[in-house]
C-alpha cells in the first residue's frame, strides 16, 4: 500500500530472491525452498515458470504481510495477516570455545554448516550439531572458519 496505490501480490525474501536470480544468467545452482498453503501453489507456478526450481513444504498456512508506505519511502508499517503453521523446535547443544577470539561471521558459519549438512540429508539435529561445534571453531579464531570436518566432529565427540 502506497499513497499512490494498493497491490496485492505475493512477496517476501524468497519471491525477490527467486525473481533476481532467474534475470541473473546461471541460476542452475539456485533452489526455492517453501512452506506454503494449497492456495497459493500458484505463485510457486509463476516462480517456476521463469525457470526456477521450486520445492513446496504443504502448509496448512501461508505468511501474509501488509506493508504500508507513507509518502515518506522510510517510513513503513507492516502487519502480520495470517500466521505460519507452528515451528518445531529442537534442542541443539552448545558447544564452550576455548577462548572466544572473534565473533565476526559465526552466524554465516552456523548457517553454512548447518545447510551443508542438510543437503547431505542430515537431521534437523545432526546438521544443528555440526553447525554448532563449526561454529564454536570458528569463535576461537581470527578472520573466517579455517578448521576441517574432523575438527567439528572431534567438537561434538568431546
């Protein structure tokens, strides 16, 4: 919702990452993931239509959001319209580094460790796990992860 105009379209992260990369010209390696209701499988169509590859998660539920703009484009409201089906959470150890040294990137290295684990076809938990121990790894040093699959696993063995 704009003073100039009301739309109503599909939106959010994945929808804008998805319409970038399919203008971008090797998008091979690029994959939508998403929970999403029956009724908007349509949208997902749309997605796959410019040639990208979409997994849809059944939901019961899709996220809705309202965004309104004030003349002034930095001024903006949003509302959550409907809500996701319920997460399910999983307890993930922590693992104590030695000495944190730099915190700089853990979040990208959690992430990183968590997705390579999970396009392996690891658990929820085993990839969480791994991702925790890299990312303790990562704490105890300067600048990016530099450590190697045996030293996560011998992390999450201690």
């Amino acid at each position: 919702v704009t003073p100039k105009q009301t739309t109503y379209m599909a939106g959010g992260t994945s929808y804008y990452f998805s319409h970038a990369f399919s203008r971008l010209k090797d998008f091979s390696h690029y994959k939508l993931v998403t929970a999403l209701a029956e009724t908007e499988y349509p949208s997902a169509e749309a997605i796959r239509d410019l040639g990208i590859d979409v997994k849809i998660i059944p939901s019961r539920k899709t996220v809705y959001f309202e965004n309104i703009y004030g003349d002034n484009p930095d001024d903006r409201n949003q509302r959550v319209l409907a809500k996701a089906d319920p997460f399910e959470f999983h307890r993930i150890p922590a693992f104590p580094p030695k000495e944190v040294v730099d915190a700089t990137g853990c979040g990208d290295t959690y992430a990183a460790g968590y997705l390579y684990k999970r396009s392996q076809g690891a658990s929820y938990y085993d990839a969480g796990c791994f991702a925790a121990a890299m990312s303790t790894l990562k704490l105890e040093h300067h600048g990016p992860f530099s450590g190697t699959e045996e030293d996560i696993q011998a992390i999450i063995n201690a």
